[in-house]
C-alpha cells in the first residue's frame, strides 16, 4: 500500500495521527518515575502494532507519543477508536483501577516522504492538536472532516477553545470518567533570568516555546529547534514534552538535581529553571526559569492573565 512512500518525491495528500498519553502525577506516583516511563514505553508499542494492524505507517515513536500516517481519513478515524480501546484494555489489565487518557490529533495535508524521515506542516498540525487535547480528547482539523462520510461528521462537535494558530478543530469525543474530579487550575509563570520578560500563563491553549517567530516563547540560539517544548496543562500538572534535536535540561528548585529530557516528558512543579538544547554550565545562566503557583487571592482562575496569549521573544548567543 505505502510503495509509493519510498521514493524521494512528495506524497500524496494523506492524514497524519498523533497519540499522546499524558505523563499523569498519579501514574509517577503509583510506579515511580523510571518504571511509569517503562510502562507507558512498553504501551506505546501495543498501540503502535495496533495502528500498523489498521494499515497505518508509524514514522515516529517515542515512550509517551507516536505519529502514523493513513491514507484514508475514515481509516484514521477507526484506528483512533481501536488504539483507545486497545488502550483501556490493556491497563485495566495490569492493573482494574489504572486508566490512562490518550489524546489524538488528525491533520490531514501533504507529506514530505523521504524515507526514514517523514516532514511537513501536517505532521506539525496533528502533533499540536494533540498536545491541545485532554482527557482523551481527538481533535481534528477541517481537511480531515471535510473528507469523511456525513454519518461520522453528525457526531463532530466544534472544540473552539482547542483552535491553534488559526487551525479550527473540531472533537470527536471527551472520555473522562463521570464524577472524576478536575485538579484546581494553577498558573504558570515564565521570566528570563534578567527579569526583563515575565509571562504567565493560565492553564488552556499549549505554550510553544522555540525559534519559530509563531511561539509562545521565542528563544533565538543556534542550539534551540524551531519547536523544542510544549508546556501543556494536564491532570492536575504542568507537562512539558519534548520534541527537540538537542533535548532539554530541567532543574526544579534551588538546588535540585538536574534531569535532561529527549523526545520524552517532564512534569514542572514548584520553582525551578530551563535549559534548552545544551548542558548546564556554571558560567551560563538558564534560559528560562518558571515557577508553578495557585491564582492570586481575588482573581478568577478562569481568567486568562494579562500577557497569556501575547509572545516574547530573546535572541541568545549562537553555539
């Protein structure tokens, strides 16, 4: 079916799937750090055999998250719903009260196929849709319905608040628990170490931060990538993902050990600081530091803080 993949010229139009499963504080609470990440590895691959059993070609896959592509829309769909339910079945299981959330994005567009390496702005839209998602959402872009039977589009519902650079989304289903609790909102604040840029952020949209002039955060050095994190609000946490070239160093508090994250996860608590895309050393200061609080005494945490949805940008010295 993918013959046509292996060659050096574009693709066809196809639909791109991302799956996500969420770093959940419960689940690093339940195993531990080292064994939850072992967990959701080894669930990744069940799901990653399960999307290529449903004729999709996974072109990436890390411990938390995997990216196939279909050439059919529907198709993707009905492998979005086997993974879930693939999903619920092996947790419950290991163990009758662990359940994981997987969110999805589709994006459907044209794929640059050059194999091994897959590339495109679809690529990068259903990354961001899913990263966009919670509580095992599937978010979908308009190229994707607009090529499904009108018997699946009648079950779509718009999902504005999921809208990223301009992208309208559209959900398919929300699959939280009944009666399961939602974490009280907390605020994320961003500073550079200087203290001229100071940003916070109220738990919504995904914060990119990266060299694209289209960030949340716009870091200017040699060694940041275009899209090197995503701060995303989770399950009570702030997650930051990975989807660097050079990986990321995270410190929380003072003096906290230092634990680099490539291509994975990492939950942002407290205070600490950021190092993207090269080691700590002690004649370089961060590249960001954060700290993670409860909303000032008298505001709505529903309401975003002034600056939330505007961008800074600092340009550093080149490696």
């Amino acid at each position: 079916m993918f013959e046509k993949w292996r060659g050096l010229r574009p693709a066809s139009v196809l639909v791109a799937l991302s799956a996500q499963i969420p770093a959940t504080h419960a689940l690093f609470v339940l195993m531990g750090e080292t064994k939850a990440l072992a967990f959701m590895e080894r669930t990744i691959n069940r799901l990653a055999h399960r999307a290529a059993a449903a004729s999709g070609l996974v072109v990436h896959m890390d411990s938390t998250s995997l990216l196939v592509l279909f050439e059919q829309a529907e198709q993707a769909l009905q492998a979005a719903s086997a993974m879930r339910l693939h999903l619920d079945q092996w947790c419950q299981n290991f163990d009758a009260h662990l359940r994981l959330d997987l969110d999805m994005g589709l994006s459907c567009g044209a794929v640059l196929c050059r194999p091994p390496t897959y590339e495109g702005e679809t690529l990068l839209r259903a990354v961001s849709l899913a990263t966009g998602a919670s509580d095992g959402q599937t978010l979908l872009d308009e190229a994707v319905v607009a090529r499904l039977p009108e018997t699946l589009v009648s079950q779509l519902q718009p999902a504005a608040a999921a809208d990223t650079d301009g992208v309208r989304a559209w959900m398919v289903a929300c699959t939280q628990a009944p009666g399961t609790p939602r974490a009280a909102p907390l605020w994320l604040n961003l500073r550079s170490p200087d203290g001229r840029v100071n940003m916070t952020f109220t738990p919504g949209r995904p914060i990119r931060i990266g060299r694209d002039p289209r960030a949340d955060v716009v870091l200017r050095t040699a060694v940041i990538s275009r899209q090197h994190v995503v701060i995303a609000w989770r399950h009570g946490s702030y997650t930051l993902s990975d989807t660097s070239r050079n990986g990321t160093w995270l410190q929380t508090g003072l003096t906290g050990a230092v634990t680099r994250i490539a291509h994975n996860v990492g939950l942002l608590g407290g205070a600490g600081s950021l190092r993207l895309g090269r080691e700590p050393q002690a004649c370089r200061p961060p590249d960001l530091l954060f700290s993670v609080t409860p909303p000032p005494d008298g505001h709505d945490p529903a309401l975003d803080p002034s600056g939330s949805g505007e961008s800074f940008a600092s340009t550093g010295p080149f490696a």
